[in-house]
C-alpha cells in the first residue's frame, strides 16, 4: 500500500504541465509564453557563435519542433539549473523532442546527476545517430573535436 503511494506521488511530481513556446533560444533551450526559460535533460547542442553550422541547424530544428507550439514539460529531481532554467524533457503529444534532437545528430547526450533516469535512452539514440553519421556525426572530425572541448555547458 504504502509503495502504490510513493508511486502515485512520484507519477504526479512528474506528471508534468503544459506551456507554450514562445521563442527559441538556441537548439537545448526554450522561453515559455509566461517568460520562462526551459533547459532540455539530458541534451547539449551546439553553442551558436562558437560551434559553427551545427549551432545553428539545432536550433532551426528545434524552432520546426516547437516554436508557437503547446508543449508538455516533464520534470526529473532538479528544478532548475544554476542560470535558473527550467530542466525538462519537452514533448508535444507522444513526440519526446530532447530524444529527437540526439537522434538526429543536432544535439549530443550530456547527463547531470541527479536527472538521469532517461540517459540510457539518450545514449541509445545517439549511438544509432553516430552509426547512420547522422547530423554531426557524418564527420569524425568534427566528432572528435567536440569530444575533447572543455565543460562550460553544464547546468
């Protein structure tokens, strides 16, 4: 009894709330019609400036994806990031958008703990986007650079 509780409980927390984009800031990040910022889970694009095409084709894909659109958000443990961002993993109906952007090779897979329960996932669609050369993982070049940058994204 006591664990169909816990299960209810952790099954609302997460339930999650809908919201409308209003503007996309770059292919990992959203601001909501009401002024909030979201932060994808478990996802890290591109930064725009400074990583060149891939940047920008993120965050054109994420503006198909979402923008103008009813999203859904559905929380992990954080609530936000150390810039104040929401973290949540974004779908419109039963699209998971974090999940499309890895599988199209337009965002990498970066897992923070404590919000990981989806990360294997994440990792699965990005080995298969890896072996399709999918987006940027057409060029090792660009692979293997990205691999070796520094660690300024985090949340």
């Amino acid at each position: 009894m006591l664990r169909r509780l816990f299960d209810w409980f952790q099954f609302e927390k997460n339930a999650g709330e809908d919201a409308t984009v209003q503007h996309v800031v770059d292919g990992d990040s959203v601001r909501l019609s009401d002024g909030r910022e979201v932060r994808y889970i478990g996802v890290d694009a591109a930064e725009l400036g400074s990583d060149g095409p891939w940047a920008e084709a993120a965050k054109a894909a994420n503006i198909r994806l979402v923008q103008g659109k009813r999203v859904r958000l559905e929380r992990e443990t954080s609530e936000v990031d150390r810039y104040g961002r929401l973290l949540r993993h974004v779908y419109i109906g039963d699209r998971w958008i974090n999940g499309e952007l890895v599988a199209a090779g337009l965002a990498r897979v970066r897992l923070y703990a404590p919000d990981i329960q989806r990360g294997t996932e994440l990792v699965k669609l990005q080995e298969e986007a890896q072996r399709r050369r999918r987006g940027m993982w057409r060029t090792r070049v660009w692979w293997r650079f990205w691999e070796r940058g520094d660690d300024q994204s985090a949340p």
